[in-house]
C-alpha cells in the first residue's frame, strides 16, 4: 500500500517552532508504506508533493525507484519520511528549523519502530548529526552508525545522484548494504 501521510500541523495541530510555519502549503509526515520496517529518510517534500499530493511523483523520486530496484528492494516496503515536515518555499534558518523538526522526527521513530534506517545527503547528516562537525555523506556512507538507538546509514541525495550520474554506483551499493542489513535484523526479530 502506497499512500502520503498528511497532517494538519506534524504531530502538533498547532505547531510553530520554526519559520517554515508562514510559508507552508502542506504538511507531510511521510509516504509509502506506514508498517515498513525500512525507513528512509530525506530532506523535505518535493514541490509535487507539496502541490498535488501524490506520492514517489519527482525526480527524487524516479531516481530512488531506481536504485531500489536495482538493489532489490521493493518499493512496497519502505517508508520514506523527511527532516522537515514542510517544503521550505525561501530561504529559511537552516539550523534553527532542523533543530525545531528533530522533534516530530524522533516522535515518529519511536511510533514506527523501523529496523534500519537511511538518510539521503548532507542535510540529513547535518540534522541528525549536529554535533559532528563537517560530517557528510561521504564522509559517513559505507558505515553504520545509530540513531534512536537504530541502525543508519547515509548515502547521496537521489537529486545529486541525478545531477551526477558518476554517483549512481555507490547510491545502488549503498542501498545493496540497506537491504542487507535489513534482512539481517529481520532474520533476528524472527
């Protein structure tokens, strides 16, 4: 079942901790499959899914079906949520509003329980990862670190990987090891 998760305001029908509060059209707390224990995580809402709605509609989108595919994974079996619950519209504080959005974040990693978890570019890393200075995907991608106490791993961003073809091998090899660490821990819960 592939579906988007609106919300009025994330979790908080009122929710104003941060700027991109004025500047929204929609929320959107997450798309794909809601029971997925693979999770993976992006930056923000595309443009089509803040305007129309509908799901896995973008290039990023195109560009994660993609790879998925080629490393096995079937699209049916994650759930794919995001930083920043809004589509930033103009330039915002970037650190500030990351830090506001964590919070609906780890909330929702505590509903959802995922086994393993993925986060796409250096904004993700930044996020989850403030306290590490000049941390990046690649300086991060190939390894496993925790989050929440969940396994995550970090590869490219599926629009840098689109903007530079040269990065599709190791986004494909890095979703390789995604599913292979998922099917491990699913072996485990067994």
């Amino acid at each position: 079942m592939i579906c988007l998760e609106f919300l009025s305001d994330c979790t908080d029908t009122h929710c104003e901790r941060c700027e991109l509060c004025k500047q929204r059209n929609r929320v959107i707390w997450g798309e794909g499959n809601p029971q997925g224990s693979l999770m993976l995580i992006l930056d923000n809402p595309g443009a089509r899914e803040d305007r129309e709605g509908n799901p896995f509609l973008c290039g990023t989108r195109e560009t994660l079906q993609l790879g998925m595919k080629e490393a096995g994974i079937d699209i049916h079996s994650v759930y794919v949520t995001y930083l920043l619950k809004r589509r930033p519209t103009r330039a915002y504080d970037k650190p500030a509003t990351r830090a506001a959005c964590l919070p609906h974040l780890q909330s929702q990693l505590l509903q959802k329980q995922p086994l393993v978890i993925l986060g796409f570019g250096n904004v993700v890393v930044e996020g989850l990862f403030p306290q590490k200075e000049n941390a990046t995907v690649k300086e991060l991608r190939g390894g496993w670190h925790e989050f929440q106490g969940i396994p995550i791993s970090f590869t490219y961003h599926p629009l840098a990987v689109r903007r530079r073809p040269n990065l599709l091998r190791f986004f494909v090899e890095d979703l390789r090891g995604l599913r292979e660490k998922w099917e491990e821990r699913a072996g485990r819960e067994t």
